[in-house]
C-alpha cells in the first residue's frame, strides 16, 4: 500500500471502531496487499471475533 491508502484503510478502520496506527499498517501483513484486499481481509477478521465473542457464554 501507498502512504495514501494506509491512511485511507487507517480512516476505515476506524469506523468500526478497530483503531490503527500507521507503524502498526507498515509492520502488518496487509502493507502488501491492494488497499481493497487489505480492508476486505481485515473486515472478515472483526467478522469472525464479532461471531467468536458471541458464542461465549454470558457470566452476569
């Protein structure tokens, strides 16, 4: 990814709420993928903790 696009997959991270830093992108593996797989690869990975932490039971 270009400078721009870490910043732009930074941008929509955020509004999921999964904050990133820009060393944090750089020493990531998403650095090499297109700013498109990186946020698809990384939008199924909040999916699959989302469904993970659903599934564990509730100690209220």
């Amino acid at each position: 990814m270009t400078k721009l696009e870490v910043n732009q997959f930074i941008e929509k991270m955020k509004m999921f709420g999964d904050d990133w830093h820009e060393k944090e992108v750089k020493e990531s593996s998403f650095i090499n993928c297109s700013l498109g797989v990186a946020i698809k690869k990384r939008t199924n990975e909040l999916r699959q903790i989302t469904d993970t932490l659903a599934q564990m039971p509730r100690f209220d």
